[in-house]
C-alpha cells in the first residue's frame, strides 16, 4: 500500500471514529435525565443548578443507594394515600374537556395494554421478561413490578402495550395483575404528557418536594417532617433540619386498570378494590 493510500484510509477511520463520537454524544444529549460529566471539585448538585429551575426543569437528582431505596418507599406509600388533588408533596395534571378523538384515543389505550400484558397475569413470566418487585418484603396496596429497560424505552416512544410497571395484587398464592403504569421523564410538558394518554381521561402525577433526614437519623428521623408526607416542603427548612432536598423525584407517572369496566375505573389514581 503507498504512503497516499495508507495516509487516505488512515483519515477515513479517523473520520468514521469521530462521527461515531459525535453521534454517540448527539443521542446522549437527547436522552431525558442524562447528565453530563461533572468536573472535578464540583459537587453533582451544583453543577446540575441551572436559572431559575423549576418543577419542569429541573435535572434527575442523583439519589445515593440509601435514599432512592427510602425515597422510592416514600413515594409508594404516597401513592397509596393519594387524593385527586395536586398538593406540595404531589403535582397533578389539570383535567381537560373530554372530546370524541380522546375518547378513541384512550379505548385504543386500553386494547393495546390489555393484548401487552395477558401473559403477565402469570407473574412469573414478567419476572422472566426483567420486571422487578418493588420491596416485596413491605406489606402494600398494590405491588409494582417494574421493568427499567422499558422505562427507559418510554423516554424516547410511547408504545401502550409496553408499560413501565405492572401493577399486581398480593394474593394468598402469588399475585393478581390488575393494572399498569406508564412513565415520562419530570421535564415533560402538559402537552407531551397530553399526547401520551389524553389528560380528559387521565391524571399524570409528579411527587415534589422530598426532604430526606440525615443519614444517621434514618432509621429513627420524624417522618412527620421528612419524607413525601412530612410538613418539610422547602430548601429552606430541609436545610435547616439538615436534610436533603429533591425538588422533583423520579418522572410523571399514571396508572391504568384495563380489566375495569368504566373509564372512570380504568384510568384512576387507585385500584377499585
């Protein structure tokens, strides 16, 4: 091979290597919640401060272990006490007019979801599909299996017969599908949300405002300040407390029940038991 010729395939691969590079930057850019490198000496949280943030804006908070496991508990138990009104611990879509298209829109929901998951009602095959119980120790209303890859998948697609979580109940042997969960990342707008599964039919939930105890205080801490019930709702007072404040915690969610037999069942906050 001559100079020339070696020298051309050398800037070729060069070439391919860096639009590799760039593309590979470009799809991690245009993932929700993903964060760039943090420089040294800067702490996580103050490199991901932008202007101004808000509900919608701000960045995933990087939990540690400890307090995702207390932080994700926090947000279950919430769920279980949750009332159709948005409050400092809970943001909730706005109801909109209910038109013939969302209606549609909404049925088609429910059929692609029902054919999705049917052959979940043996939960053993959603554990064989990478579905995880959420504490499967902890005694709840309904139990969360959920599948992160599918979650992840739902950032950049919506497809209705592939939810984030399957939504079971504890039963003397085993467990009972009776819904799903759907996710979008925290910056997601009304109208994207909107686009997903029609706010007329259906109420998104954000859970806001985690103050988490000190890590020493944990186990004993006074979850009457702390945690997604607690009276903490602010940096401020979670500063004061020597805690830690997440302003938004994992993405907006909503739950549907597609072996109900009235839309008001099917798209509700909680399961009819």
């Amino acid at each position: 091979m001559s100079a020339r010729s070696t020298l051309i395939h050398l800037v070729t691969r060069a070439s391919i290597g860096l639009g590799a590079l760039f593309l590979v930057g470009v799809l991690l850019a245009a993932i929700p919640n993903h964060h760039a490198p943090v420089s040294p000496g800067v702490s996580a949280d103050a490199a991901q401060q932008g202007p101004s943030p808000d509900a919608n804006s701000m960045p995933e908070m990087a939990l540690d272990p400890d307090e995702a496991k207390a932080g994700e508990h926090a947000a279950m138990n919430e769920m279980a006490h949750m009332h159709h009104e948005t409050s400092k611990h809970l943001r909730m879509t706005a109801g909109r007019p209910q038109s013939p298209e969302d209606q549609q829109r909404a049925s088609e929901i429910v059929a692609q979801l029902r054919a999705g998951i049917e052959k979940y009602k043996d939960y053993h095959v959603a554990l064989n599909d990478g579905f995880q119980i959420f504490h499967p120790e902890i005694r709840q209303p309904e139990y969360h299996f959920t599948n992160y890859t599918n979650g992840f998948l739902e950032a950049f697609a919506f497809d209705p017969g592939r939810p984030t979580s399957l939504l079971y109940k504890k039963t003397p042997t085993g467990y009972e599908l009776v819904g799903a969960m759907y996710t979008m990342p925290k910056r997601a707008t009304e109208e994207q949300l909107d686009e997903r599964v029609p706010l007329s039919v259906a109420t998104w939930h954000l859970h806001t405002n985690l103050c988490m105890p000190p890590r020493e205080q944990r186990r004993h801490a006074d979850y009457t300040k702390f945690g997604l019930r607690g009276s903490i709702t602010t940096q401020a007072a979670c500063d004061a407390a020597g805690g830690h404040f997440f302003p938004v915690i994992f993405g907006w969610m909503v739950h549907v029940y597609p072996y109900e037999d009235t839309s008001a069942k099917i798209f509700a906050m909680h399961h009819a038991n």
